[in-house]
C-alpha cells in the first residue's frame, strides 16, 4: 500500500461481491505528477469540444443549412450516455479500474472524431458524431471520480480549477494553430490534426494517473452490471432522504444544460450574427476593424478562453477558502447575466458581446464546472464518490433541453422572420429560463458540516 494513502475504516463488508460500499482509501497529501497529469486530461478533452464549437457546427451548418439536426444528434447521444452512466460510474467504483475506462472511452472518441471529414453524407457524418460525443461523455465519469486518487481532500477544489483553467487552453491551442489552417487545408482535414492533439495531451493521463481510491476490488461480470444499476436505483430511490445532494443534482442539471449548449453553438452563433457588420465593415472594438468571420471566431475564443483560465485557477482557490457552494451560486448568476448580455449585443457591438458572453459567462462557465465538482465530493460518502458522480453525470448527459431547443428555434424563427440575427436572439436569450430555474435549486442546497478529510 503506497505510504500516501491512508485507509478509512471500511463502511461495509467488500470481500464476498456483496454489491455494497467498497472499502476506499484517502490521499494524505497530494501526488504532484498524476495531479499533473489528471489536470492536463481537463486540455486534452477541451480540444474536442472546441473542434465541436469552431470547426463542426460550423461546417455542419454550411454544409446542411440547418441547426436542428446536430442539436438533436447531441441531445441523443447525450440521452444514451446518460442511460450508460450508472454502469460507469459504478463499476468503476467496484473494480477499480477508472484508469482503464478512461482511456478505452478516450479512444472511442478520438477515433470518430478524426472521421468526421471522411464523409459529407448527412448519416455517416451524424453517426460518427453520436459516437464520438457518446464516449466523451462516458469518459468524463471515469475522469471526475479519478479527482481523489491525485488530490488530497484539502487540494481537490484547487486542482479542479487548475484542470478547469488549464482545460481553456486547448481551445487556445485549437484557435491559434487549428483554425487558421482551415482555410488552407480544408476543415475536413483539420479534424486529423484535433484528434492527434487530444491523443497527445491524453497520453500522461493515461501514463501516470492510477486509481487509489478503490482498495478492494472485484472483477467486471453480468453480476456486477445487475447490482451497479440496482445501487444505483437505490441511491436515486434514496435522493429525497438526502435533500442537498437531490437539490444539487436538480440545480446541476439546468445549470450545465445550458452550458452545454452555449458550448456547442458559440462558434456559430458569433460567425453568423456578426457576418452583416462584418462585411459592411462595422464589427469594430476599440477602433480596430475585424475583417474576416475567422478573425472574429479567434478573437471571441481568445478572449473567452483566456479569461476562463484565470477565473478557473481563481475560483478553484476561492473554492477551497470560501465555499464551494457559494462560488457555484455566484458562478450561476454570472451566467445569467452573460447570456442575456450576449442575446442583446449578438450583432450589433462587438464588445458588449465580449463582456457579456466572455467576460460573465467565461467566470460562469468556470464556476460551475469548478465549484460543482467539489460540491459533489463534499456531499457524497466516500465509498460511493464514482456512482454520486454517475447521478452528477446523469445531469450533465441528460442535459438534453438546450441543444434541441436552441437548434429548433433558431431555424423556425429565423425561417419565420427572414433573419438569422432575430433567431438566434430569441433561441439563446430563452435559456436564461432554466438557468433561473437551475439557480432557485441550487439556492435550497443546504451543506452539511464538513467531514476532516483523513491524513490532512
């Protein structure tokens, strides 16, 4: 047993595949190189969501006209990995074996992702999309419940932010050397290179993070497919009995549906509403004139991804001394704020733009990703930390509402109104309703006292 982690006494027998708690061990002190490590997986799994928002929704909207269709492809596949959840999350409490499923679940999105340019046929194209964000999404389970195998209780809101904050820089990376090849070598191909650099920037996770928390362990089997799933029911069957954790879970959902939206059609929704002031010459910040969609798209990224990392390793710090529940409420509201700062300037000044979807939605968006983390470890029994983080993922999977609804409105009332500008007004500014929603949830969390985290 590594002298850095301390064992708790175990909650219940684990010996005889009982189906119950497994026994678990906790960090005395954080490990500085899979730390490193599990924080550098937070860069490597943004290249692919930044391929998603600057190069394939875009590129799916031109090729097809049309919103509706990808939004809907991703609010299913969303659909189905969280059906697929509780499996992951509780078996890879039970088995111990996060590591591995991270990097299987990885690889099955690296590998579709690089085929999205190998057809231009609506079904190929939509089929390597859903299996790609199916197993992102399935690795993010693994990914989040490996956070107490690298960090010591007392550091895990820290180095949540850091992965958070750092995490931005693969959309950096995809903005800076990417995107600018697009029109050189065509977008088809630059989905080659974005699934080389998630592979990259994967590779020491997949090298130096090991699972440390699952003590004893036990084989995958049918049997342990049937009592995840039965555990599983149990602890949603038990949610009102642990009114925090259920009002978390609620408020989560809402939260993260919109963030999950905004991700998706952020390139989009730049690129378009602003292409009229753009080739009229009057998208302008600062006095300086933005000539080219491109520039535009690099310049909202930049800024938006920039600003991300400094509020991420900055709400992380703020998280571990003032609360994780007070930074995701004040993160929530900054969302709320950002999006409807971004649904009133779409178009018309570029940097009220920038303030709101970047400067409040960027301190939002790192917020909740940050402070929702720690929250779950706070609120959740130790030996269940993977199946709590299999519910939290539920709500992050089945965050489904927004990328529907957002890719419907924005055709039918562009459609209707003979504008793409007016469309996505009213598309992006109705998610301030679930937000507002999500926020009213999150405001009934009540904390409990806080445990001393064993070898602290």
């Amino acid at each position: 047993m590594p002298d850095s982690v301390e064992l708790s006494p175990p909650p219940l027998e684990t010996g005889e595949h009982t189906g119950l708690a497994p026994e678990v061990g906790y960090l005395a002190k954080t490990l500085p190189l899979p730390a490193a490590s599990w924080v550098l997986y937070d860069l490597a799994n943004t290249v692919y969501v930044a391929t998603l928002t600057f190069i394939f929704v875009p590129y799916f909207a031109d090729l097809f006209e049309s919103r509706s269709i990808v939004g809907i492809v991703s609010s299913i596949s969303m659909v189905c990995a969280g059906m697929l959840v509780p499996l992951f999350a509780a078996a890879g409490d039970r088995t111990g074996r996060c590591r591995t499923y991270l990097i299987v679940a990885t690889l099955a999105c690296i590998i579709p992702m690089a085929l999205f340019g190998a057809s231009t046929a609506l079904i190929p194209l939509m089929l390597a999309f859903f299996i790609a964000n199916l197993a992102y999404n399935g690795s993010l389970v693994f990914y989040n419940a490996l956070l107490p195998s690298v960090a010591a209780d007392r550091n895990q809101g820290l180095i949540s932010g850091l992965g958070v904050g750092l995490g931005y820089i693969g959309t950096l990376v995809t903005l800076v050397i990417v995107l600018p090849m697009q029109d050189k070598i065509g977008a088809q191909n630059t989905f080659y290179l974005t699934a080389a650099l998630f592979l990259v920037f994967a590779l020491p996770s997949f090298l130096f993070v090991k699972e440390r928390r699952v003590l004893a362990r036990e084989p995958f089997s049918s049997d342990l497919v049937k009592r995840s799933f039965g555990a599983v029911l149990k602890t949603v069957k038990s949610l009102p009995r642990n009114k925090p954790v259920m009002w978390f879970l609620l408020g989560n959902f809402f939260c993260v549906d919109v963030l999950n939206t905004a991700i998706l059609f952020f390139g989009d929704l730049t690129s378009t509403t602003f292409a009229p002031a753009i080739s009229a010459g009057d998208a302008k910040i600062f006095g300086y004139t933005i000539e080219t969609s491109t520039g535009l798209l690099m310049l909202a990224g930049i800024t938006l991804n920039g600003l991300a990392l400094v509020f991420g390793v900055t709400l992380g710090f703020l998280t571990d001394k003032l609360g994780s529940l007070r930074v995701l409420r004040f993160s929530a509201a900054c969302l709320v704020v950002g999006l409807l700062g971004a649904a009133f300037a779409a178009g018309e000044t570029v940097l009220g733009y920038l303030v709101g979807i970047c400067g409040f939605g960027g301190l939002g968006l790192s917020g909740i990703w940050t402070a929702g983390r720690k929250l779950l470890i706070e609120l959740s029994p130790r030996e269940k930390v993977g199946e709590y983080f299999g519910l939290y993922g539920i709500t992050t999977k089945l965050s489904v509402i927004g990328s529907a609804v957002v890719g419907v409105l924005q055709d039918v009332v562009s459609e209707r109104t003979g504008s793409e500008l007016t469309g996505w007004k009213v598309a992006i500014g109705a998610q301030a309703a679930p937000l507002l929603l999500g926020i009213l949830f999150l405001a009934l969390v009540k904390k409990p006292n806080s445990k001393p985290a064993l070898g602290s």
